[in-house]
C-alpha cells in the first residue's frame, strides 16, 4: 500500500477517533455525569409520563455511551467506496453520482448535530455490501427499495488501541487472507473478530426475513450458533421500534452451552435477551406442577448401551417426540373433557340446583374458550352461587319456622323457668340445624369437585399413554418405560413437551410474549418440541441451527429438515446451508469428513473447510494403561509452549473423566474436571467425557481414549467421534492402546492410514 494512502487513513482514523471523543463528552454531558462516571446517573421515577420517558432517554444514552466507549478502541474495521446510480435519492451521506467512502464498525457513530454518519453499524443495509458484494456493480436493501450502484473499493483494516495496524484492497483473495489471519488466532481474541469475517453465506442467514422460519444446516465449524446470535443482533437492530431484546429467546442444549454463548451477545450490544434451556422453560411455565426430572444424561445413558438396548430406546423417544403426538393429544384433551364432565343433576335433596344438560352448556359452550380446569372452577363458581341462594331460603324458612314456634311459646306460657328452659332448647335445635345446613354445602361441594375427572398433570399424561397403548400396541413400549416414573411423580426430559401440551389445555398458562425464538443444536430437538413452541408463542419467526451429522441423540431428534415443512408453521420453512468449516483446519476436518465417509448421513449436504492449513492430528499410541496420563501431560505442555491455552481432555465416560482428572493433577497444573450441570465455561485445561463436549470449541482437542473397543464401527459412534475431532481450532490429538478405532482408518506407526 502507498504510503500516500497509509497517511490518509491514518488521518480519517484521528478524526474519527476525535469524533467518538466529542460525542462521548456530549452523552456524558447529557446524563449529568461526573469524571465519566456513569454510577452517579440519577433519574427521578416518580411513575409519571414524564419519569418513564426520562427513563426511556437515560437508557438509550447509556446505550450509546457504551457504544461509543467500545468504539474508541476501534471505531471501525472496513471501508467501501459506493456511487449511487443516477436518479439514487440523497441517503444516509451519499448522493447520486457521488463517489463516497463508507466506514463500517461493529458499531454506529453519529456526528451531531447535524446527525452525519461517520461509522455505519455493520447490521446497517449499505453494509451488506461488505459482506456480499464485490467490487463491481452492486446493489442492496434499503427501507425505501434497492439501491444501485458502483463500489470501486473494499478496504479491511485492523486496528489496536487507536492505532492503524493493517490494511488491504479485496477482492476474494484478499477477503480469504484476512479471513485466515483471523481464524488462526486464539479463541478468546478469534470472539471478537466475528463481525469482520462474516462470509456471503452466513451473511445471507444472518439478514434472512425475520418474519419466516429459518432452518439452517451447518457442517461443524461453520458458525451456526454465532451466526445465530448475530441474526438476534441484526434482527434487533431492523426491528428497533417494534421488538425489544427481552422478547428475543436462544433455546440451548446445556446450562454449560449458555455460559459459552453468553460472552458473545454483550460484544454485540445485546442484552436481556431470553437464554434457556427447554428444561428451563417448561419450569417457568408450569410452575410448581414441574415434574421432578430423571437425572439421567441421555448421551451418557448410550455410551453404556448395546446396540440392540439403543434401537429400543430410540424407538421409545421417537414415539414421545412424533409431530403425530400433537394430534394424538389434541384429540385426547377433548375426550379427558368429554370424561370429565359430570352426568348426573347436581341436587340439594330434592331439589334440582343444576341440570346436567345446564353444566355441559356452561362447561363447553359459556367457558369454551378457557383452560379446563378454569371451566371447572367457572362451573364450579356456578353451582356455589345457586347452592348458596339455594341455602339462604332453606335458612330463611328455617328460622322463620323458628321464630313462629318461639312466639307461639312466648303466647301460651307465662315467664318462667320452664318456658326459657323450652326457648333455649328451640334456639339451639335452630343453630344446630344451621350449622348442619353449612356442613352440607360444603359436603355437596366437595361431592361437586369429585365428580369431575382429574385435573393432575401426571395423572392425566399417564391416562394418556394408557390409551394409547390400548390404540397401537407399539406404543407398548413406551407406556410401560413411563407410567412406572409417572407413578413417582417423575418424568424425563423427553416427555415435556407433551406435558406442556397438556398444562396448556389443562391450566392457565400465561404466554410469553416473544417474537423470535433460536433453536440451537435443532438436530436433537424432535418436532414434537418445535410444533410445541410454535403454538406457545403463536409465531413463525424461529431460526433453528443444527448440523445432522451431529445428530447422536437417535430418533429423538430430527432425521431431516423436512420433517418440519408440514404441520408446524405458516410457511414453509427455508433450509440454508452453512457448508464451509471455518473452524478447524483443512487437516483436521479431514480426519473429521472420513469419518462420517463411512456412515454417511442424507441430508447433510457437502462440506469443506476453509483454506487454513495446521499440522496433522496426531497420533500418540502407548503400550501400556500407565502410560497414558504421562503421554497426555506431555502433549498438554507441548500445545502450552506453543501459547495455546484452552485445551480440552476427552474419554468417552464420566467414570473415565474422573479417574483421569485424578490421573493428571500431579502433572498439569490447574487441570479442571467438567461434569454435567455444571453452569459455567472457564476455559484453562479440562477433562471432560464425550456427553459434554456439543456445540463448543476449543484451540486443542485430545481424545484420550481412541481404541476401538471404546469406539466401535457404528452409526451412532462415527457422529460422536465427528463431534469430538470437530471441536478444535488449531491441534488435534488421539491417545489410544492397542488397536486405534476404526473411524480413523488403518493407524500404522502412530499415523492414521484413511481407507
């Protein structure tokens, strides 16, 4: 680059800097803050209009103070010269036929008060140009239509602390040699160099209609779950006005997988957005009729299983998670009502105090539109108010005809022992018969509330798999591994779904008001959960992110994206493909693509990595059990010296994991130990077992234990043993004794022979 060119940027970049620092002071002004700090901002909240506006205000100043702060740092990181066509209208600082330079930052920067952009926000329209266009003629999306024009330069900068770094002119070589500079970095500084090396295809997921569902097939390592989060950031941005953070929800697999996203949504300005497990969801909305839930892992339960015990167990979770089910269930709600409904006239002796033709109408025609066991109480509402004015006129006539006898006494016998004796006994055989009417009324009720039928939620899932039972004897199975859990008052993860369904015609149950829903790992979601969360929030705004190869839950979860094209949303879903690996590299995902060669899986697509190349996976074969921990604290220091630091010890068991932990803590300092529930990603050296490893990502993965008895040639163990070697960034190892698995080909002289 011209030196020439190096000193206009470097002076473009002081001014901008200058204008940060204006607009910073300004912002501060405007929040009364004192030495910059921002603890001090006071606002009175008396409830007024007046104090929710001001409010409102000091938020957003405080949003854009943080803003302006981060872009101190680096205000921007690319620039493109755009010349809107003749006859363009005037638009955000560019004017027809006007050659204009445009700054792009991970965040917006306004110059006031003339409201002049300086930094367009990287979710801005013109800023689709960085990521899809080319130098050329080119075209993009604005509020009011396309826009047409000519972009003669595509610029990528870095810059660190205020001060310009690098810079290079692209085209797609250029735009592929900052993509691999990036992606060689560690994975704490590789975080926040997202936003600059979004590519054209998750660019086209990330500004996707955010009014239609999204189903997106990503190999491993292709940014699925980033991207996603990206969507959530440029879908509040588009829908600022309309759709605020708290109304967005990430559904994610783990409590462990939160903590690892969680670090990704506050660089991109975005808080209080909803981050769930569906576990946690369902306590939410279900309250204290939340089942206790099995602890068993589900993963970890297949990892001990033959084959045979697998297919059984597969078999079972799909039948739970069937989009079939819903059906199964709405029907079954109507039946429980039909059931519930009592037959016979509610009396009070011999009178009539409601027909049972009168509770039916109230049941299914006046209360129709509420949950069940609101009708009942509706109803039941019905029949107290009849009982009661039913009891006030035998209680009026009843001490009407007491007080007619007592004056009749008061007549015929003169003041007297006797005579008050004989009142006294009259008031009290009145009270008596009084408090026995009270009793009465509440017995009747009581009888009231037996007559319907039972409005338990474990009681009513079992009545259903009963039936079911009775109705498709393969459904056998799955009634007898259930019913006996429901009698302790248990259920299994699998099974929420269908009790939500249920809650939701039996019970009041608030729906939240969201407006965009993220499925991650959507490949073990079933369609039962989809079709689920479809009807709660009553939207068909939904991205689902997942990779099928990664599919290692069996049939619980989707065998393709098809399965939800019918019977789930308004529209049709689309399924992008994310096929490109950015991850790990090209020697790495190698290994990783003949492994799932020998079980391929349909509907996958193809995949291949970036061109980012690293040393071979290596292979460390040992003689004995007892060369194993030392074998690995070699390698450990080896990848340390090398300055990488977030290193992660596979073994396919928990039971393994413990006994290795205790293994390497005399030889690797600091080695931490995962187990499943645990809340937070930390990082460092961990040992973990093969259930706990989905969805993250590490510089370094060593899989400790891959003989072949340990991972066996099958299905199911070819996507576990691709999840595992998808994990790192920049090494990957395998300690095995004796024979190596199979999924890694012929292993000759510690080296991995692909057949």
């Amino acid at each position: 680059m011209e030196p020439q060119v190096w000193q206009q940027e470097r002076e473009h970049l002081a001014q901008t800097l200058q204008t940060v620092a204006q607009e910073r002071v300004k912002v501060e002004h405007a929040l009364g803050m004192v030495d910059g700090n921002d603890r001090l901002v006071m606002v009175n909240d008396d409830q007024s209009s007046d104090a929710i506006v001001q409010l409102q205000i000091t938020r957003s100043n405080l949003q854009t103070l943080h803003q302006l702060r981060l872009s101190s740092r680096s205000p921007y990181f690319a620039r493109l010269d755009f010349t809107p066509d003749p006859g363009t209208p005037p638009l955000g600082g560019m004017r027809a036929g006007v050659n204009t330079p445009v700054y792009i930052g991970r965040w917006g920067v306004l110059k006031t008060p003339e409201y002049q952009v300086a930094v367009h926000d990287w979710r801005s329209p013109v800023a689709n140009l960085y990521y899809s266009g080319q130098v050329g003629h080119v075209s993009y999306e604005a509020p009011d239509g396309a826009v047409h024009g000519q972009m003669t330069l595509k610029r990528m900068f870095t810059i660190e602390d205020q001060q310009l770094v690098s810079m290079q002119d692209t085209g797609v070589v250029g735009q592929e040699k900052f993509l691999t500079d990036a992606l060689s970095q560690v994975t704490t500084a590789r975080l926040r160099e997202v936003v600059t090396t979004i590519q054209a295809e998750q660019n086209t997921v990330i500004r996707y209609d955010p009014m239609k569902p999204l189903c997106v097939q990503g190999v491993a390592g292709s940014g699925k779950t980033t991207i996603a989060l990206h969507r959530i950031a440029w879908m509040l941005y588009r829908l600022q006005k309309t759709v605020r953070p708290e109304q967005m929800m990430i559904l994610a697999p783990n409590p462990l997988f939160l903590s690892y996203i969680s670090r990704v949504l506050p660089d991109l300005g975005v808080d209080k957005v909803r981050q769930l497990t569906f576990d946690q969801l369902c306590r939410q909305l279900l309250g204290k009729r939340m089942p206790k839930l099995t602890a068993s892992a589900r993963l970890s339960e297949r990892l001990r299983m033959t084959k045979p015990e697998r297919d059984a167990l597969d078999d079972v979770l799909r039948r739970k998670g069937a989009l079939q089910r819903w059906d199964d269930l709405q029907r079954f709600l109507a039946q429980w009502e039909e059931s519930c409904i009592p037959k016979i006239n509610i009396r009070l002796g011999s009178t009539v105090l409601i027909p049972a033709e009168d509770l039916r109408r109230y049941f299914q025609r006046e209360f129709r539109h509420f949950p069940l066991q609101v009708r009942v109480a509706k109803t039941r509402a019905v029949v107290a108010d009849r009982l009661k004015k039913a009891m006030a006129q035998v209680e009026d006539r009843l001490r009407q005809l007491a007080q007619d006898k007592l004056d009749q006494l008061l007549r015929a016998m003169p003041d007297s022992p006797q005579r008050r004796e004989r009142a006294k006994k009259l008031l009290d055989a009145r009270d008596s018969r009084l408090a026995e009417l009270k009793d009465k009324q509440q017995q009747l009720l009581r009888e009231y509330d037996g007559l319907w039928g039972s409005m338990d939620l474990l009681e009513v899932y079992a009545a259903f798999w009963q039936q079911m039972a009775q109705r498709d004897p393969g459904c056998q199975p799955v009634a007898d591994a259930t019913l006996p859990m429901l009698a302790k008052k248990r259920a299994a993860p699998e099974d929420l779904p269908a009790l939500l369904i249920l809650a939701r015609g039996l019970y009041d149950i608030k729906r939240p008001d969201i407006r965009h829903v993220v499925i991650d790992e959507a490949q073990d979601v079933s369609p039962l959960q989809v079709k689920t969360l479809r009807a709660l929030f009553g939207t068909d705004s939904f991205t689902l992110v997942g990779d099928l190869c990664q599919g290692i839950y069996g049939d619980e979860g989707l065998r393709s994206w098809e399965a939800l094209s019918e019977g789930i949303f308004d529209t049709t879903p689309c399924v992008a493909r994310l096929s490109t690996a950015y991850r790990s590299t090209v020697e790495i995902m190698e290994t990783a693509f003949a492994v799932m060669a020998r079980h391929p899986v349909e509907g996958a697509g193809e995949a291949r990595p970036v061109l980012r190349h690293g040393p071979a996976p290596i292979h460390l074969p040992i003689a004995q059990e007892k060369e194993r921990p030392g074998a690995i604290a070699r390698q450990v220091q080896a990848w340390q010296e090398e300055g990488f630091g977030n290193i992660a010890l596979i073994v396919k068991s928990e039971k393994a994991a413990r006994a290795l932990h205790s293994a390497l803590l005399p030889l690797i300092d600091g080695v931490r130990l995962v187990l499943r529930g645990d809340e937070s990603f930390e990082g460092g050296v961990q040992v973990m077992d093969a259930s706990m490893v989905k969805g993250l990502e590490f510089d370094c993965v060593l899989i400790a234990d891959a003989q072949a008895d340990t991972y066996p040639d099958e299905r199911f163990y070819a996507k576990l043993f691709y999840v595992l070697c998808t994990r790192p960034l920049h090494r990957l190892a395998f300690v095995y004794r004796g024979e190596c698995t199979h999924h890694l080909g012929s292993c000759q002289n510690g080296q991995a022979v692909v057949s």
